[in-house]
C-alpha cells in the first residue's frame, strides 16, 4: 500500500487545495477495479476517487476521449465531477459521492428497483444530447482487438472465428436498419453503477462513445446478470413503457455481441498479466455464453424483429 500512497497523493496534488498535502493528512482506501487501481482518498475533510491507469491499458485506451466523455457525463448529470485528469497518463481525481453502493449482480436482486434506476440513468444519458468524441463501432472494435492478441500470446476459444463469421448477417442488419447514435457508456459493468437508492450514478469512461442505445441496456443485462423480470423493469424504467419487438430484439442483439467482444477483452487481460480475475475462465465463461444465445431457438426472430 506504501508504493500506492506515494503515487496517490503525487496525483491528489494536482487538485486545488492539495497542492502541499502531506502522506500523514492522508486516508487511502482500495475500491475495485478490473484494470486500475481506485482509491477512494480522504483527506483535509473531502473525499476524492483517485484513479491510477493500469499498466498496458494505453494499447487499447483512448484517455483524451475518456476524460472528454467523462467531463460529457458529468454535464448531462449521470456522473460524478472530474476535479482533475491528465490524458495522457489516464490518471484522475473525480468527487467521492456520499451514501451510494458500489452494484453488483447480487444487489441488483436485493435492492428494490434498482433495475429500473439503472434503467432511468440510461436514459438520461442517452437522451441528454452530449456527444461524446469516439464512435463506438462493434466490429471495428473486435477486429481492432483480434490485432491487438496477434501480437500477444494468447489463444482464442475454439470456434471464435466461426461465432464471429455468422454474427456478420447482424452486422448486416443492424446496418440497415439503424437507430440514431447516442452518448453511451458501452461498458456498463455492475460495478459502474452506483446507487443512492433514489438514482443511479455512472462512472469509468474508458470504452465510452456515439453508439446505438440499446447496446448499454442489452449488456447491463449480461453483466448483472439479470433474469427476465429483472430485464423487463430495466427496460421499463427506460423506455416508460414494454419495449417493442425491434426494440427488445436489438436489446437480445447486443447481450450475444457484448459477450463476444468481452471475450477478446479478457483474452488481452490475460496476455497482460492482469491478476485481477482469471481471465482465461472470463473469456471462456462469456464465449461459451454468447455462444448459447446465438444458438437458441428465438435469437433468430429477434434479429428479424429489429427489421419490423
């Protein structure tokens, strides 16, 4: 924790009111992160998230667009305020918000209504109006993922290529008929919500960008592992009303494409070391899984649906 704090206040002290704080003024205390190391810091009586980039996230992270998006965020009044970041570095220092739990799938079932908060600051991102630098293009992304592992020593799950090969018909229809492009956190992992129990929060902005909503709705899905009637609140609290056809069938899209994508993510993880999880099991858990739901029987109408 030593070399932690040295490299926690030497960011703190880049924010007003900082700028001398010394290591005993300082409280420092390890939050989660998959990628990063966060830090929720108190110190002078404020609380502040200090965010240290993980090694190796420059290869695939954009941090000017993050910090960007971030600053978006915050404006349309879904996430915290950025106090300070470098881009180039990917450090930052954002405001600690008061009384919130940090999700996760288990209290996405126990707390009352928080698929349906979840599913509100969605759409107030989403129909705020800010634009956010970077388009978030699936296929762009998964290609521009299979460059990063050729360089890197890692195997991909048997038959990925194949999964890829017969996902491109919805790549096709997806293209043609298309929805206009919102502001999206792309990246919506239970543990970027954060709860007060009257509105969710939304932070880590480093796969954020332009994107067809109903990608963020269809992998909050996945990631917090909700079932059916946990999905429908969520969509609820979206929309206001039941999702139609199209719309529910872009949601089922995106919960297969989310997966297959995250597999490649978790591939580079584990070619870069990254000991937060076993990553090998997570990219196999989540092919396996898209996998599944490709091969179900009613993924096929859904894709249909998106054309009615």
């Amino acid at each position: 924790m030593s070399e932690h704090l040295s490299k926690v206040i030497d960011i703190l002290r880049n924010v007003a009111g900082f700028a001398d704080v010394k290591p005993d003024e300082v409280k420092i205390t390890r939050l989660g992160g998959l990628t990063n190391l966060v830090h929720l810091v108190e110190a002078r009586g404020k609380k502040v998230v200090v965010r240290i980039p993980g090694d190796g996230t420059e290869s695939y992270i954009n941090r000017e667009v993050e910090v960007h998006n971030a600053r978006a965020a915050e404006k349309a009044g879904v996430a915290p305020a950025v106090l300070w970041a470098d881009a180039k570095s990917g450090a930052m220092v954002t405001h600690a918000l008061e009384h919130i739990e940090t999700m996760t799938p288990a209290l996405f079932k126990s707390r009352k209504g928080s698929p349906a908060r979840a599913g509100a600051a969605l759409a107030k991102l989403h129909r705020s109006g800010q634009q956010f630098d970077f388009r978030f293009e699936l296929f762009a992304m998964i290609d521009g993922y299979l460059k990063v592992l050729a360089t890197k020593d890692v195997a991909l799950p048997d038959g990925y290529h194949d999964v890829v090969a017969a996902a491109l018909p919805i790549r096709d229809m997806i293209e043609k008929h298309p929805v206009p492009l919102t502001a999206c956190h792309c990246d919506p992992l239970s543990e970027n919500f954060l709860d007060d129990g009257a509105r969710m929060w939304l932070v880590d902005w480093e796969y954020s960008g332009m994107n067809d909503p109903h990608w963020d709705l269809g992998d909050v899905s996945v990631e917090a592992e909700m079932d059916e009637a946990q999905e429908a609140e969520l969509l609820q609290g979206y929309f206001g009303r039941a999702p139609t056809s199209a719309e529910k069938g872009r949601v089922v899209i995106y919960k297969a494409m989310c997966d297959l994508l995250w597999t490649l993510w978790g591939l580079i993880q584990l070619a870069d070391n990254n000991s937060a999880l076993d990553f090998r099991a997570y990219a196999d858990g989540r092919f396996a899984r898209c996998r599944a739901l490709m091969n179900s029987p009613a993924f096929a109408g859904h894709v249909a649906a998106i054309g009615t």
